[in-house]
C-alpha cells in the first residue's frame, strides 16, 4: 500500500496552513547560541525587518498555501501495467535474467573476516591471481585487493549466482600490474595486514601490537607449487591489484605510487571472479575457498584465526 497526495480543488476546503520557509542566513542565526550556550532570540528589530521583507515580491520569506488531500492507492496486480514503461524496461529484462543464472557451486559460506578478508577474501584474490596469470601469459606472484571493497560479508554454499558477485563486488574497479621492488613489497605487506585486507600468493605472519591491530611479523612468497620463497629487497616483483589503490594519492597504499611499468589489465575485479568461477564449472570442479594459513599469528599463545575447512 502506498500514500499518494494530490493537489486538486476541494468541494469542502481543508483548513489551509501557511509555511514560511526561511532561506536567508538571518534566520539560523537568530537561533544560534551565545557564548553562554543560550539561544539568542530575535528582537523586534529583527523581526519587523522579517515582516517587511516577507511583503516584497522576489523575497527570501515567501509564504505559502498548500491545499490537498491524501487517498490511499493499493499497489497489486489490479493496476494494469504501463505499455511505455514495459517497452522501456523490455531490453534490460534479459540482462537481469542472466543475473540469476547459477554459474558455480560453492562447497563452503563464503565468510568475510577481520584478517585478510576470511575465506571470502582468498576467494577474491585466488581468483585475481588466476585470472590475471591467463591474461599476463606468465604466473602472478601476489594479489591483493581491500576488504572495503567487498560489500557482501557472506555468500552462502551451493550455487553461486553472477548477482552474488555483482552484489559482492558493485564497483567497476579494474585490475592492473605494477612492479615494485621487495623493500617496497614488505611495506606494501604490512600495510595489507594492517588494513585487515585480502591477498593471494604469499605466508604471513603478524602479531597484534599494544592496540590490538595487526602488524606484519614475516612474509613470504608462495611459487606455482605452493613453496615458500624468501623476499629479496633488492629484486623486482611484478603484483596485480585493483586501480583503486594504485590511484590513492595518499594514506595507507601510498606505497603503490613508487611502483614502475604499471599495465592495465583491460579485466575488472568482478569480471575476473565470473570467468575464474566460469571455468571452474565447465572443468568440473566446485569453488571450495577454504581458509589456509596464509595469515598466521605469531607471539605468546599464538594460535591460528584462520583453521583449515574440510
């Protein structure tokens, strides 16, 4: 049921109210408090110069009469349906259709966590990795992208529709290679478990500091077989991320303006998780997403917040 106020004459004229609608400074001001936390009223001054101005055509007070009457309008099958608005929706209507196709099956809820993300984060930069790897012609070594940017904290197991990932992932954020050297990935690094975000492709292990956030202990790279690779300060590392970061001029991926030979991928985020669940499903193979210990806690009563699923 809907309210739809009409404005159209009356038989029997309501009580008609007068607004004035004050568009001047002069009047917030009157209302302001003094120094000593009382609001100030107008004096009489004040209020003639109201009066006088409210009189003259063209001034900032205009009085207003509003007349109308309130009929309720039942929205149901009842009411026919607009032939100019259906020939206007018509051609979206296929493109939302395919929105609710299911395009995989996920083994696990997908969950998001406060460090890298949880599952849901591995899910996103698996996919980045894997994907960008395909469109590079040679293996990724890391993918990170921000939690912020996933706007979905659970996706449940079983089939996984491209809506869920047009709802996971709204924004049109593109992928993008960018070299930086090991002195700049360690810094790129902790700033990823400070943040809390996700990435793919390395072993972290991070403590919590006296204000109970995350920071980075030791990273290591991960090879094609899943073998830990120590990080050179001195060498070159070529890393996907999403053009968001690499555009922030400031804060905490500052870091990323120092990198070198950045190329644009022609691939969105969003697009990257369709195609990767896409070929998972026509190889035969369900998304499993499991948490792994790619995050690690590390210090007195270290204990792992993310435990293998089965």
């Amino acid at each position: 049921m809907s309210i739809q106020v009409v404005a159209a004459p009356q038989t029997k004229p309501i009580q008609p109210c007068v607004v004035e609608k004050p568009c001047t400074s002069e009047a917030t001001a009157a209302s302001k408090p003094t120094s000593a936390g009382k609001p100030t009223a107008p004096s009489k001054r004040t209020s003639a110069r109201r009066r006088s101005a409210a009189s003259k055509p063209g001034s900032a007070t205009v009085p207003a009469t509003l007349e109308g009457r309130v009929r309720e309008v039942l929205v149901d099958a009842s009411i026919a349906n607009d032939p100019a608005l259906e020939k206007m929706l018509t051609p979206y209507s296929a493109k939302v259709r395919a929105l609710e196709v299911v395009i995989g099956k996920l083994e696990v809820e997908l969950k998001k966590g406060p460090v890298g993300a949880g599952n849901l984060g591995n899910f996103v930069t698996d996919s980045i990795r894997v994907q960008s790897s395909a469109k590079l012609g040679k293996p990724v070594l890391l993918a990170i992208t921000n939690s912020g940017g996933l706007r979905k904290n659970t996706i449940a197991a079983g089939g996984l529709r491209a809506a869920d990932i047009f709802e996971l992932l709204p924004f049109e954020n593109a992928l993008a290679k960018v070299d930086l050297s090991g002195e700049q990935l360690l810094k790129l690094l902790n700033v990823v478990v400070s943040a809390g975000d996700a990435l793919s492709g390395a072993r972290i292990k991070y403590r919590m500091n006296a204000d109970n956030r995350a920071e980075l202990v030791s990273a290591r790279l991960l090879d094609g077989q899943g073998r830990e690779m120590g990080i050179d300060p001195k060498a070159t590392y070529s890393i996907v991320t999403i053009d968001y970061l690499l555009q922030l001029g400031s804060g905490r991926y500052s870091i990323l303006q120092e990198g070198k030979n950045v190329r644009p991928l022609g691939l969105t985020i969003r697009d990257a998780l369709i195609d990767y669940v896409k070929a998972a499903t026509a190889a035969g193979r369900p998304i499993k997403a499991s948490l792994d210990d790619r995050f690690v806690l590390s210090g007195p009563a270290a204990q792992k917040p993310e435990s293998p699923q089965r």
